[in-house]
C-alpha cells in the first residue's frame, strides 16, 4: 500500500464540506517536503478549519503521520478559493 | 394452539415467569421442560419450558396486550431510526470513511465495530499501529475528531465515534497513571513544585484523578489553551501554586470597550 497525501486530504476535505465539487488540492513536491494546497468554496472554510482551527489540526496531524511514514514531510495550507 | 417459551435457573422459576406472563395457573398449563445447559455434576443451570396455549380467551388477551407494550417497549429507538433513511446504521459509514482515510495513509488494517444507539466503537488492529496513534495518541484523538465530524455532518442522528488501536487507550491511561505517581515522588523528595508537559484535557484529567487520593500532594493546571500545564504540588507547598501570575482557571474573554468587539478574526492562520 502506498501512501498518497494529495488524495488523503482531497478525500478528507470534501467529506467535510457541502460543496465536494469544488473542494481542489495540488501539491507541491520538493526533495523532502511536499506542500499540499487545499482550496474550498467561501463558505465551506470554516468546515475545513473548525472552531479554533480544530479541524484544521487534526487534517495536519493525519497529514504529518502519514507523511513520516513515507519518510517525507508535509505542509498543509489552506487556501480560499 | 400458539407455544411460548420462558427460561429460567430452576424449573419452578421458568413456570413462574409463565403463569405471570400468561395469566394462568400453572395446574392449568400444558408445558414440556427442555434442559439447556448443564453443569459438570448434572446440575442444571437454565431450564427452558415450552408451553402450549390453546385457549382462545387466553390467546386473545395476550395479543392485545402485545400490541399495546409494543410502544412503551422501545421509547429511544424508535425516533432514532424513523430518522434513518433506508435504516442505514452509522457503523457502516463509520467503517466506509475510515477505511478510505487509513488505506489513503498506506495502512492496512482490521476493523471491529459495535453499535449501540449513542455510541459507534470501533477497534482498529494494524502492523504499524503507531502510525495510527501518533506520539502521545495525537493522531488517533485527531483520526477520531475528524470520522466524528464527517459521520455526523448531516444525519439527524448523532452517534458519538469512539476509536481505539489495539487497547491504546487503556494503556496510554495505564502509563500516565504510573508517570503522575513517579511525578508525585520525585515533588515530595525534592519539595518542589512538579510541571507537567503539555497534555491535552483527557491525560490531564487521568492524572488529577490518579493523584486525587494522594495527602502528600494537590494537582492544579495553569496557563490557557495550549500552554495549560498541570502542576502537581507537594503539600508543604500548596497555597503558593501559581507563582503569582495567571494562577487561576482560563482568564475571561477580553472585554470589549463601549461595546466595540475586539479580537480581530482571521480565521485562514491557524
């Protein structure tokens, strides 16, 4: 089993959000680190994020571990779309 | 002719239970014994009675009787799963998403589920079970928040998601009760004042707890949001716990001034 971060997120975030359709996640690859950018509707942000970043910290824990386990590291930025 | 069974420990108790249920006496009963389990030295442990009605007055009042106890029966269920569409219980969607979550972070691992109607537990067993804990339990507290939140999104039903890997919660507990007992030593030896290292609530409330019965000290936590530490305090020393300072619970929100809210939001840093 691989480990796949982008999709991770992707799946993650748009079974959080009312608008899944326009949930869009990139990542950016360097040698060690990959940034994965995630966008969302306006109005679903706080869906991503959660009350005092709640949720937003638990995707970047999920996120890390699995990254470590791949041997990377991973950054989570979220973005408005 | 309708049959009823009843159990019981002793053949007696079973026709109790009958003559209770059917109103009837029990020199009136036409019934055969059935012995279901015994015990090594042929002692029976249950005894179930079959009991053969064919009395119609008899027959008709306890259909009646069904039919009305059948509401009172179950009050908690019955809403919850008129709200289910197709009677979807959430353990499936429980075990759906997370299932694509550990897959998509390249683990595999088996899933036990149990239902019931306030809770989904679930216990995760895995060979690389800390990937799914996380130093400390961070990524499985973390794992359970987000499955909470996207099981019980939309459903009308809220089932509170409990996950475990492998009894790490238990030992986790078990581990911190042991640390908050060495802790305790180490602040009476030494008398001073012990800071613990950042805890979420669930760990700090284990450790207060473990030291409650404990004279030779008093536990405290200070600070706020991520900075809260729990202090444990030997008992020469209580009273002067906090070092001056932000001793006390959470501060109060910041007021606001002639009624202008204060506290800019920006909620994209996290």
């Amino acid at each position: 089993m691989s480990v796949e971060l982008k999709e991770l997120v992707e799946y993650i975030a748009k079974s959080l959000v009312d608008n899944p359709d326009e949930v869009n996640v990139a990542e950016v690859q360097a040698v060690q680190t990959s940034v994965i950018e995630l966008r969302v509707a306006k109005e679903d942000l706080g869906k991503v994020i959660g009350k005092q970043g709640r949720t937003a910290r638990a995707i970047r824990t999920i996120l890390s571990s699995a990254a470590t386990k791949a041997g990377k590291r991973a950054v989570l930025e979220i973005l408005e779309d | 002719m309708k049959e009823y069974d009843f159990e019981g420990r002793t053949r007696e108790e079973a026709l109790l239970k009958a003559s209770e249920f059917l109103k009837m006496n029990i020199s009136d009963m036409n019934y055969k014994v059935i012995e279901l389990e015994s015990s090594m030295f042929g002692l029976v442990k249950k005894v179930k009675v079959v009991v053969q009605v064919d009395d119609e007055h008899v027959l008709q009042a306890l259909e009646e009787e069904s039919r009305e106890d059948e509401q009172p029966e179950t009050p908690v269920m019955e809403p919850v799963e008129n709200n289910v569409p197709g009677d979807v219980l959430l353990g499936e969607r429980v075990n759906d998403v997370l299932g694509r979550i550990i897959e998509l972070m390249g683990i595999s691992a088996v899933r036990t589920i149990e239902e019931t109607d306030q809770e989904v537990v679930v216990d995760i067993k895995s060979q690389e079970p800390d990937v799914l804990t996380g130093k400390d339990g961070r990524v499985l507290s973390s794992l359970q928040f987000i499955v909470n939140r996207i099981v019980n999104r939309r459903s009308d039903v809220r089932k509170h998601v409990l996950l475990d890997v492998d009894g790490f919660k238990e030992r986790r507990e078990a581990q911190l009760q042991e640390e908050a007992r060495q802790m305790a030593m180490k602040a009476v030896e030494s008398n001073r004042i012990f800071k613990m290292g950042p805890l979420n609530a669930k760990d700090r409330r284990i450790i207060h707890l473990a030291l409650k019965d404990n004279a030779d000290v008093s536990t405290k936590s200070e600070g706020n949001g991520a900075q809260r530490r729990l202090l444990i305090i030997p008992r020469g020393l209580q009273g002067r716990g906090g070092r001056g300072k932000n001793r006390g619970r959470k501060r109060e929100r910041p007021r606001r001034q002639n009624g202008q809210a204060t506290e800019p939001k920006n909620p994209a840093s996290e």
